[in-house]
C-alpha cells in the first residue's frame, strides 16, 4: 500500500482555520451561522475560496518577482487573499452599533461580494 502525502488536505485545514477565525471576529455573523447551522458549510466554502485565491496570487507575484523567495511570495499573496475575503465579509459592527444584521442579510451580502469560482 502506498501512502499519499497529507499536505493538501492539511493546508486546506488551514485554510478552514483561518476562515473560522475570521468568522469569530464577527461574533453575531457566526453565532448567526451556527444557530441556523449553516457555520461549516460557510468555513468550507470561505477556506476553499481563499486557497483558490491565494494559489492564484502566488503565481501573479511569481511571474512579476522572479528571483525572489518562494515563501516571501507565498506570505505576500496570502495578505492579499485575506485582505480580499475580509472586504468581502461583512464588517464586525453593523453599521449604526446598534442593529443586527439577519442571517439573509449577510448570507445576501456574501454571495454578492464572493466573485464566481
């Protein structure tokens, strides 16, 4: 029997990990998420979107830096990546403090600010 290498679904675990956190910070959107038991389905997605963006991101900095470090590449493209899925969540307070956003609404706002995969 051969074993497979795990990283792939390791580094998609990270992925996952990171989503989770990012979530966390947005207490009520996970909370949201969770209750109406919708909170893995949304990390997968999210993780899965995120690795799509930063392997992107590595080969368009890979091309424009040739020479440079790999992980230095790969460090960088994830920053974008991250700063690019928090552009797309919804922000940690709702507007006026005051109110809370429904799970509609910011499922509604995910899908509108997630690009096609």
């Amino acid at each position: 029997m051969t074993m497979l290498p795990l990283m792939p679904k390791e580094n998609l675990m990270q992925y996952k990990t990171i989503v989770l956190e990012l979530l966390q910070e947005r207490q009520e959107l996970h909370d949201q998420l969770r209750k109406n038991r919708k909170l893995l389905a949304t990390v997968n997605l999210y993780a899965g979107q995120l690795k799509t963006s930063h392997e992107s991101w590595k080969a368009q900095l890979t091309q424009a830096k040739q020479g440079s470090d790999p992980s230095q590449v790969a460090s960088e493209a994830l920053e974008i990546a991250l700063k690019e899925l928090e552009e797309r969540l919804p922000s940690r307070s709702p507007p006026n403090g005051d109110e809370s956003i429904s799970l509609d609404e910011a499922m509604t706002f995910l899908r509108r600010h997630t690009p096609p995969a």
